[in-house]
C-alpha cells in the first residue's frame, strides 16, 4: 500500500488512516524510526504492556 504524505511544520506527518488500521495503530503509540538506503523506516513499538500504561496515565492523571 503506498501512500503520499506532505510533511508539515516542524516536520510532523499525518499516517493515513487505512495504514493505521491495518497496523493497530491508536494514539499515544510509539514508533521506531530509522534510516537505511535512503529510505525512512517507522516500526511500531511496544515501550510498556498497554495496560500498565494506561493504569499508569490514569493514576498520573488523577494528580
């Protein structure tokens, strides 16, 4: 699936929606980004068990 994307200002790009789903992509996820042969690279990345993580924004949040 290709896509073309325009990158914004202070280079922010929006991924599409349709790579977002098929990816289980949802907001607050992290991204791995590289650069190999010219070419950008973004793997999706666990950083922390979603559930503790949202336990955690939680108690952060009660603050």
């Amino acid at each position: 699936m290709n896509k073309l994307l325009k990158v914004q200002s202070k280079g922010v790009i929006t991924i599409p929606k349709e790579i977002r789903e098929v990816l289980g992509l949802e907001e607050g996820d992290f991204l791995e980004i590289s650069f190999k042969n010219e070419k950008i690279i973004l793997e999706p990345i666990q950083v922390i068990n979603k559930e503790l993580q949202e336990k955690v924004f939680k108690q952060l949040n009660k603050k």
